[in-house]
C-alpha cells in the first residue's frame, strides 16, 4: 500500500486545470523528485499532498500514520 496517493485530481485556479486528473503515489522507501517547468503545477502538487489545498475533484489517500512536510517556496 502506498504511504500517499492521489487519485484522478484536479486542481484549477479559475482557468486551465493545473492538475487535470492527476494519478500519484509514493511508495515506503521511494525518493521522489519532482521537476518541471514553471506553473506545471509543482507546488500545487506539493500543497495537495500536505494538505494545503483541497483538490476540485478526486481523492487523496494517506496511510495511518504517515506525514509530509515540504517547504515553502516564499519564506515569510
């Protein structure tokens, strides 16, 4: 079972989805590294996953007991 997934998500911000249908999922003892390009949606994701932000659509699934932290990309 995978310690975070997300299934079909999407997120937008009153334009196109940033995430349109999104499938993800990090398994115990992955490492993960996310690349792309600017507004390829990478923080969204990020915020989806910690539970910032709230998807439009879709689920997010996290083990018992399982955590995520990230930082944020503007420190206050």
């Amino acid at each position: 079972m995978a310690l975070v997934s997300l299934q079909d998500v999407t997120v937008a911000f009153g334009g196109p989805p940033v995430l349109n249908s999104a499938n993800f999922a990090i398994e115990r003892g992955e490492r993960v590294c996310i690349l792309g390009r600017n507004g390829a949606g990478k923080s969204t994701l990020m915020q989806v996953l910690d539970g910032t932000l709230k998807p439009d659509s879709g689920t997010l699934v996290r083990q018992g007991g399982a955590t995520v932290a990230r930082l944020e990309q503007d420190v206050p």
